[in-house]
C-alpha cells in the first residue's frame, strides 16, 4: 500500500510495466490515499490477495 501510494505520487512519472501490474491489482483493493481512514480491513484484504497468489504471482514468479 505505501509503494503505491509512492507510485501515485510521483506522477506523471511511470514505472515498470511489471509493477505497473502490481500497482493495479493493489488499487482494486485499495484506493489511493485521499484523506484518513481506517484502512486495516483494506491491508487485511491485501494480505489474503497476496497469500492466495491472486497478486503478484504472474507478475514477479513466485513459486
């Protein structure tokens, strides 16, 4: 969540296409920082994306 909120901070700049990948796939579970929020369920919610390989596996190989 912090290395995609650094992404989007840094436009108009890109990064990889691979973590471009990446960066999507975290923004579907949790939107860009806008204001404060309680965001544990969202972390909470990445975490199980991350641990059932729906994020990442493809992109960076984990096996």
């Amino acid at each position: 969540m912090a290395g995609a909120e650094g992404i989007d901070y840094h436009a108009p700049l890109k990064t990889s296409p691979k973590l471009r990948l990446i960066h999507s796939a975290v923004r579907e579970h949790s939107p860009h920082f806008t204001a404060d929020r309680y965001w544990a369920d969202e972390m909470s919610d990445l975490q199980g994306a991350v641990l059932a390989n729906e994020i990442g596996f493809d992109v960076i190989g984990l096996s």
